[in-house]
C-alpha cells in the first residue's frame, strides 16, 4: 500500500512538471513590443512643492519583453531613453500583481528650487503601475513619495502606455 501510494505522489510531481509553464496571457496581459509612453506630468498634484511647479508632458517610445516563470510575470524595458536622473534604476522591470503592472524603486528626487538656485537631491520611493484596458493600451500613475528636503512631500501624475504599430 506504501509503495502504491508512493507511486501515485511521484507521478503526479512528474505529470506536474511537465505542464507548461503560465504564460503572461493567463496570468496577465504580456506587455511586449513598442510602446509610446506617457507621463502626464501637466496634471500632476500632490503635498509636495514639486507638485505645483509648472512642467509639461513627458513622452517617449519603450520596448517592453515579458518574461513569465511559474505564476510571476515581469515585463522588462529593453529599449528607450534612459531617464534624466541616473538615480533611477535600469533596466525598468514592471511586475504583474494580478491586475496590473508595478515598478517600486527608491531613489534621488532631484528638487528644482528656481533657475540659478542649486538643486536639492533628496531620498525618495516610486511606485508605477499601468493596468491594461481592453484596447491595448495601458493606463496608470506614478506616485513618489519624497522623503527629506525643500521638496519632502508625494507628487501623483497620471500615465499612459500606447501599443504603436
């Protein structure tokens, strides 16, 4: 009775790895390909300084590659403009939550306080998601919370991510 029951528990481990690994389509959406991204960063509000301070849109085109292992999707940046601040880490891996992408990082918030005053660089923590939407694109926020400084405060702007052809 052991031994058949030994049996049984090895053969479904076995019949269990040989099922195919998720694929980003059944946990998530893949995130591939080109994207022209966009921060709307004309809309931005928040406590902080920084959320007042007039600043137009921020927009570029990313290439995104998903890679799934097990039940976890990440979807990496492998093309694009590097950011201006080299604080932020690269390459950008969003991670699927179940319903969204998120890319948390900590980083140096690099605070403007007028032409010719020197810039305050100040700790701070990002968190980016885009949810996708039944066309393809994506829509979201980047939230930061700057932690010290002339700057300490959050700032909230709304983003977008566009599937280009």
């Amino acid at each position: 009775m052991l031994v058949r029951r030994l049996c049984i528990a090895l053969a479904t481990v076995l019949v269990a790895g040989l099922a195919p690994m998720p694929t980003a389509a059944a946990v998530g959406q893949a995130w591939n390909g080109r994207y022209h991204v966009v921060s709307y960063a004309s809309q931005k509000n928040g406590t902080s300084v920084a959320a007042r301070q007039p600043e137009g849109d921020l927009s570029a085109v990313y290439t995104f590659s998903t890679a799934c292992a097990g039940s976890s999707c990440v979807a990496t940046v492998l093309d694009g403009p590097a950011p201006s601040n080299p604080t932020i880490p690269q390459p950008q891996r969003y991670k699927w939550t179940g319903s969204k992408w998120t890319f948390a990082y900590n980083w140096q918030w690099e605070c403007f306080r007028g032409e010719g005053v020197p810039r305050v660089f100040s700790p701070a923590e990002s968190w980016v998601t885009y949810t996708p939407q039944p066309d393809g694109s994506l829509v979201g926020s980047w939230y930061t919370d700057i932690l010290s400084g002339p700057c300490r405060g959050n700032v909230l702007m709304p983003a977008a991510a566009f599937p280009l052809p």
